[in-house]
C-alpha cells in the first residue's frame, strides 16, 4: 500500500492508502468519528464509521488526543463541503507518537503563551498558512532575480562594518578583536556587484534596536540587491517589479493559505499594477501638514503614524524618494543640485504595514566617501577596501533591501511581524 501526503490526495481518490499525520482535532458521535488530520503539506478530515470498522479502531479513533501522531489506512475521497476537496474514509489506524494534555486548546489563548510555546504554536493552521506564505515570497525571489541575470552572492555575517550606522549593533570578540553581527550585507553587495555586475543576497541580520514595535525583529532576513552601471531611476523600477512578482506569485500560489488566514484576495491583486506612485520627501511633508500632522518638521524622519497617512493616500506601495542627507547612512549619492538631500528611496507598503524596502543610488566619489566616513566618526583602516571599489574603476550602482518579513506581514494580512518568521527574536524575547 502507498503511503501519501495529504497535499497529494486527488491524485489516489478511490485507492487506499497510508499517511502519516497528526490529530489536530476530533469530533465524534455515537456512530461516527471525524479527526482533523494534519501531515505539514495540508489538513483534512478523516471519517471513521462505527458500523463499517472493528470495533477497536471505532473506540481507538474516539480516544485520541490532540497532536497524537498516527498511521491511518484508509479509501481517499472526494469532499465537496470543504474547501480542501478531499477526506479519507478511515479503515485502520496505528498510533506513532502519543500526546496528553496538549498545551495548545482550540480555546483563545494570550499571546505570552503562544509565544512561549511558539514550538508547537507553528503546528496551528494559521501559522501553517504564513509560513507557506513566506516559503513562496522565498522561491519567488529566487525565481525574479536568476531570471533576470542576477548572481546569488552571500556576505559575511561576523563584520568589522557598520553600513547603517553603529548605534544598533550587536558587539561579539572574534578572538582578540571587536566584531559585530551584520546590520547589513551591503558594502559587501557593493563589492559583488564590481565583479558581477548584478548581484543579489538573501541572508539573516541583526539590529539591537530597542523598539518594540510590530514592525521590528532584533534579527530578520533582508534581500539585499545591487546593480553595476544603474542608476536610481531604473533601480526603482526593478524594485516595483520585483514586489509586483512576489505578489503575483502568492495569489498564484498561495490560494489555500491566503483563505485560511481570510485576506482579501481582490485588494492584492490591486498591487500588482505598474508603476508605483513616487512622491518626493519634501511633498510628503507638505502633505502631512496640511493634514493637520503639526509635529514634523523638514528634516525629521516618519514615524509610523506618518507612513501609515502616506501609504493610505495611495492605492499601491509607494516610494518616498530623496530623504535629508542628515537621516541617511554616509554612502547614498548625493544630490546633483541640493546639498540637503541624497538620491534615496524608501518603498512603503500599503494598509499601515509601513516601509519594506530601503534603498539609493550610491557614491561613486573617493574624496566624497572618505570624507562622509570621518565625520560619521567610522574607523578610516576598517573601510579602506570600502574605498578600493571607488579607488578601481568606480561606476555608478544602487541597490536596496527589501525585509522579508514586514513584506510577509502585509502579505498574509496579520498583525504583527512576530507571526511571520518560525521563531522571532524580538525585545526581551529569544525563547523559544
Ligand atoms: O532601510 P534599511 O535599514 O536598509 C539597509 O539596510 C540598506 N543597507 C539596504 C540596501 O540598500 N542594501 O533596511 C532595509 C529593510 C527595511 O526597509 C525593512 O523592510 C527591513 O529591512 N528592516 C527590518 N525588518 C524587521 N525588523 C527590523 N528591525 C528591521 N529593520 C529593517
Ligand atoms: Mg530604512
């Protein structure tokens, strides 16, 4: 007899067959008993009818615990009520793995306690669906980028570098030197993409932020691509094609996860028209005034009340372009005209999920650098081969760096950014 994934049900409906899964829930009555089956690719339900089983495997089959973990023989069929379309008429069952008292109850539970038991909380048919969701952003970001000509390169993870700045680093000893966790693969990218021209990362890193928001990890994993002979201009638009695909590829792929977790399949769908709309930092911050935003100024950075009026003022994710040079890391281009602004753009996702992608054109000029890299107070010797890339052969680039995580977040539609990864570190968290 063939053992089977439930994923895989249409193709044995009327055979009888084997799977190994897990008892997510029960029901029963005097005569029959249902058990929502899970394996991992998908949950369905498993019939067994007293009158057409011994009697052992009836009163085996009410017995079972939540999460035990089971062998079942039994006839795939055709279901019509449930959305999975299939179920097995259940002949046989062996018990694998028992389980009692299983902490997690179909009953509502705090989010401490879900979190602490974020080990078993993944097994839910919810966390099934985001994680799904986030396996599929994966795939497709490495579908858009080897499809476009593009090299995986994968930067260090233990630095000497700061890229975004040093006050959210987190401190280790590589021997008898100060190292650090990377903030950000970039200087690295940039390096890459001398040598291979477009070149793309996927990799976690680590910030020591002490924000405690639902859009903040202390470690996420960020795509980090970088473009030789590229200007800002055609770097925004491989940015919205990129994020256009992702979305593409989970309403293509992700129809079952998208309707567990109830997201509305139609506003997505909305994300995927071309171009996104652009609007400068100094129009943002007329808009945001005359909206009765009385607390920013020229020159402050958005805080996410901010973002959030920005993104609904829109009907797609939106660039936010040409942030004051004051608020943005030393190596952005400067502006061609104005000194106050660099040749950045953050992209922000719509319905309040906030800024997804943050990314520029990058300075080409050794004296520009050197000088930008003494006064942010870096260690000169630390960047020298920073440098190099502007000492041999410098050409304009850009690249950016799009959070899979917040992007998984407004994807699925849920709540926090915590839900989005198997196991988050966030503020005062790193259990389990
Ligand atoms: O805007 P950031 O800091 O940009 C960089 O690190 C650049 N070096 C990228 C580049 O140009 N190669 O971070 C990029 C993205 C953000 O837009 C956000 O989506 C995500 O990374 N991000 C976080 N996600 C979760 N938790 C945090 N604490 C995050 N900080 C940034
Ligand atoms: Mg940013």
């Amino acid at each position: 007899m063939e053992q089977i994934q439930i994923i895989d049900s249409k193709k044995h409906v009327g055979e009888t067959v084997k799977i190994g899964a897990w008892v997510a829930n029960k029901r029963s009555s005097g005569k029959i008993a249902f058990l929502q089956l899970r394996d991992g690719t998908a949950y369905f339900q498993g019939v067994v009818v007293k009158s057409e089983v011994p009697e052992e495997v009836f009163q085996l089959a009410k017995s079972l615990n939540q999460e035990t973990a089971v062998l079942i023989t039994g006839e795939i069929r055709e279901d019509s009520r449930s959305k999975f379309g299939y179920e097995v008429g259940i002949s046989g069952i062996e018990v694998v793995g028992e389980s009692t008292d299983y902490p997690i109850t179909p009953k509502e539970h705090g989010t401490d306690f879900l979190m602490d038991h974020r080990h078993l909380w993944l097994r839910s048919s919810r966390q099934h669906a985001v994680m799904q969701i986030r396996n599929e952003i994966i795939r497709a970001t490495y579908q858009f980028f080897n499809d476009n000509g593009y090299v995986k390169i994968d930067p260090p993870i233990l630095t000497g570098s700061a890229p975004e700045g040093t006050t959210e680093l987190f401190h280790t000893n590589y021997f008898d030197q100060e190292a650090y966790l990377s903030q950000s693969g970039q200087l690295y990218m940039e390096a890459a993409a001398m040598a291979f021209g477009k070149v793309f990362s996927f990799g976690p890193t680590f910030r020591a932020e002490k924000s405690k928001t639902r859009r903040h990890l202390i470690e996420f994993w960020m795509i980090e691509p970088e473009m030789a002979f590229m200007h800002q201009e055609e770097s925004l638009e491989v940015q919205e094609q990129y994020v256009a695909f992702l979305v593409q590829s989970v309403l293509d792929n992700c129809d079952y996860a998208l309707d567990v977790l109830e997201r509305d399949k139609e506003l997505l769908k909305k994300y995927t028209t071309l171009p996104f709309p652009r609007i400068s930092y100094d129009d943002a911050v007329e808009l945001l005034k005359k909206n009765g935003f009385e607390d920013i100024e020229w020159g402050d950075d958005f805080g996410s009340p901010h973002e959030t009026f920005i993104a609904n003022s829109f009907e797609q994710p939106v660039f936010i372009l040409n942030y004051p040079k004051a608020i943005k890391p030393f190596y952005m281009k400067p502006h061609p005209t104005r000194e106050d602004v660099v040749i950045c753009a953050d992209m922000i996702a719509p319905e309040g999920y906030g800024e997804i992608i943050g990314g520029s054109e990058r300075a080409t000029d050794f004296e520009y650098l050197l000088e930008e890299i003494r006064n942010c107070g870096l260690d000169e010797e630390e960047y020298s081969w920073y440098l190099d890339l502007r000492r041999y052969g410098s050409v304009p680039h850009a690249g950016f760096g799009l959070g899979l995580e917040r992007t998984v977040t407004w994807l699925a539609g849920i709540e926090h950014v915590r839900e989005s990864i198997p196991f988050p570190r966030l503020l005062n968290r790193i259990y389990p």
